[in-house]
C-alpha cells in the first residue's frame, strides 16, 4: 500500500516542480512573482480538453496545440501586466498580476462555464505490474514527461547561450545589459518557457485527475508558489526539489492523517521548513546553479 500511494505522491509532485519552475524563473529575472500562473496551468489544461471535444483532435496534436495557446497568453501577461509597470512600485505591479489573474479565470468561466469537465484521455496501454503494486500507465506517462521537460530545461540553462544569458541576467541584471544581453527579449522568453512548462503541468495534472474546473488553477498555482519557496525562490532546481517535496508530504498527511488536512499540511511543512531555513532548501547558502 506505502508504495503504491509513493507513485501517486511522486507524480503529484512531479506536477508541482513543473508549475514551480515558472515562478521561481520570473523571480529570478523581474524579481516579481506571476501571479496568474495558475491561470496558465487551467488554460494549457482547457484548451487542450477544447481542441479535443470541440475539433476531435487526437490527444498528442490537441496537447501541443494547448501549450503553445497557453504560452501566448502568458507571454500576453507579461506584455499587459508586467511591462508598462517595469518602473512603477512592486505594489502597483502586484495589484496588476492579481487583476489579470481575476480577469483570466473569469474569461475561463465565460468561456467554458464554472462547472467541471470531463478530462478523459486513453493512453491505450494496460497498468504495469511490479511485485504487488499496480502503476496505472497513465502515471508513468505523467511521471516520465515531467523528468524529460525538467531535464531539458536544466540543459537548456546550463548549455545553451540563451540559458547562459538567463543566468547572468538573474545574476547581476545592469552587468548583463553591459555585456549587450537584452532584458527584454529574456524577460520575454522566461515567460514563455515558464508558462510552457505550467501549461504541460496543467495538462498532466487533468489526466492525472481526469476533470478540470476553471478555478483548478489557484489551489495548485499556491502549492506551487509554496514549493518555489520551499526549494528557494529564483533556483530552478530548488524549484524542481520543493515540487517533490511538497508532494509527498502532501500525500503523506492526506494518506495518514487525514485528506480534509492535506492543504494544511502541505503548508504547515513550508512554514516549519521556512522557520528552520528560511532561505529555501537551495536558496542563498544552499547550493547554486
């Protein structure tokens, strides 16, 4: 039973890293924190269901086509919510995020009414057996996706000229626009590779659970924003550890505590873990990439 209920907390926070990485990478740029991820995440999972039940797509092109429309919208954030308050008080730029937030759930309920849908994809392949436990395929998909992504983004930061770039910018900002690195057009594609990423995670997170709501987005973007904290905000891969984390203890309290005290536990780890460290667990005097 332990083992079989490890799976299920393990893909849970697989999930979580993925949508965890999109903030801590805007943190780590803007120093500010998207707020509206969560919406990205219920967006990447909505027009995917969308392009399969309105255009019959099949579930691969309709997931694709999904990302790339949910990227679009958080490079749109960015372009309406960030951009012309590059200046102003983080305060000023708060209250926007948090209004675009609103405003995007709120077109979601619009679009596709405030009540549940059914999220069902057939991965066509039987459950693998290992000893006494049963892994429904589906959770290895979802599993062996996140491990991918979260592998090629590491690549892609660390071996890249654009990754290395991103780095310096998150680094020392003024000395990278020195160097003629542009702060815009980075800004720009942290966003997009974040809201990629959420958007995959949204998607998951619907197979996983097989429904998706309008408002999925800001229960699981908190966690989310909790792991990023937990790992050390503005680190990807604290990012990737806190989403882990977080999963399991999540799965640990509704498994052998109680499931109504899920949430509290997840968070109550977090605050127990800020108190001890409250840099993270791999923020400022941890390890760095």
């Amino acid at each position: 039973m332990f083992w079989q209920q490890l799976v299920n907390w393990v893909n849970l926070g697989a999930m979580y890293a993925l949508l965890a990485i999109g903030y801590t990478m805007v943190y780590g740029i803007i120093k500010l924190i998207n707020f509206a991820h969560g919406e990205i995440f219920m967006f990447g999972a909505f027009f995917t269901w969308w392009f399969m039940a309105a255009l019959s797509l099949p579930f691969g092109l309709a997931a694709l086509v999904g990302v790339i429309l949910a990227t679009l919208v958080g490079m749109g954030i960015e372009r309406v919510a960030y951009r012309p308050l590059r200046n102003a008080p983080r305060f000023a730029v708060v209250i926007s995020v948090l209004g675009m937030s609103i405003f995007l759930r709120s077109m979601a309920r619009i679009i596709w009414g405030a009540e549940f849908q059914v999220f069902d994809v057939d991965v066509g392949i039987g459950p693998i057996h290992v000893g006494s436990v049963v892994i429904p395929f589906k959770k290895v998909l979802i599993l062996l996706t996140s491990l991918v992504l979260m592998v090629a983004l590491s690549v892609f930061v660390k071996r890249t000229s654009l990754g290395k770039a991103m780095r310096a910018t998150a680094a020392d900002s003024e000395a990278a626009e020195m160097m003629g690195i542009s702060a815009n057009s980075l800004i720009v594609l942290t966003f997009a590779i974040g809201s990629a990423l959420g958007a995959a995670a949204g998607i998951l997170y619907a197979i996983n659970y097989n429904s998706i709501d309008p408002f999925m987005g800001f229960n699981a973007g908190m966690k989310a924003f909790a792991a990023a904290v937990l790992g050390g905000i503005g680190n990807i891969y604290g990012a990737m550890l806190g989403g882990l984390f977080l999963g399991i203890f999540e799965g640990i309290g509704a498994g052998y505590v109680s499931s109504m005290y899920r949430d509290a536990f997840a968070f109550g780890v977090l605050i127990m873990a800020l108190v001890l460290r409250p840099q993270g667990l791999l923020g400022e005097g941890g390890s760095r990439e």
